[in-house]
C-alpha cells in the first residue's frame, strides 16, 4: 500500500483533501486505508476522542485583560500549559500563575517553546525552499 498514491486518488476523485473524504473513502473494509484509519475499536476510538476533546477545552481557557492587570500584550495567553512529566509522552497541564512562580516549571516550559520555534522554523524554510525550486522549474519549463 503507498499512502501518498491512495491520497492522491482521493484528492483527484473530489479535487480536494480533507480528513472527512479520506475516513468516507477508506470506510470499506477492503480499501488499502481501512486498516490505518480504522485502528480501534469503537470503545478505544470513543476514549480517544474523549481525551481530545478535553485537551482542547483545557487549551481553549485564556487569561483575560483583567486577569493580565492590563499588561500589554499579556491578553488572549493560554491559562494552562503542557509541562513534560516523568514518561517521555507524558504532559502535565499547569496554570500559567504556577509556571511563573515556578523557576523549573519556567525553564522546561521555555524549553518546550524553543524547540517548537525551531521545529517551526526549519519546517517553513524546508516549505519555502521546495516552493521556491518548484517554481524555478516551472519558469524554466514557461521560458
């Protein structure tokens, strides 16, 4: 099975991708998707999803101006933030006030947040840089 032809044909069936098209089209149990979309059961699947969504709403809590005592660009930040715990994929949910009174919690979290910066950048400049040949290529092919 190759994943990135499967998309591709769902992509030209529809000339879009989402994920809502690629769960309808790997429905049945003899498509190549099925297995790797389907890979709980519906218990297993419900308490995933279950746990996303309160993920989400511990994310979605924000500190307000008020809170923030009017401190300039201080408003619209997250209250509770992942701290890595003991396991190496376990993250504990902290409020904000704990972390900054917290020089260990400080340090790890702004570890965390450097790393995803950097991961952030080097994405977007490998982005930047294969959008940039692609069009090389194409003005190349035009001229």
């Amino acid at each position: 099975m190759n994943l990135r032809k499967e998309l591709r044909v769902i992509y030209d069936q529809h000339n879009r991708l989402t994920p809502a098209l690629v769960v309808e089209a790997a429905r049945p149990k003899d498509h190549p998707l099925h297995t790797l979309v389907f890979d709980r059961n519906k218990a297993e699947a419900a308490d995933a999803w279950y746990l996303d969504r309160a993920h989400r709403l511990i994310q979605r809590v924000r500190i307000t101006k008020a809170e923030a005592e009017e401190e300039a660009g201080t408003a619209g930040i997250r209250r509770y933030h992942a701290v890595r715990g003991n396991g190496p994929e376990d993250f504990v949910y902290e409020p904000i006030e704990k972390i900054a009174t917290d020089p260990f919690l400080f340090q790890a979290l702004k570890r965390e947040l450097e790393r995803a910066v950097s991961q952030a950048q080097g994405k977007q400049d490998e982005f930047l840089d294969y959008v940039q040949r692609i069009a090389r290529e194409d003005q190349r092919a035009a001229a």
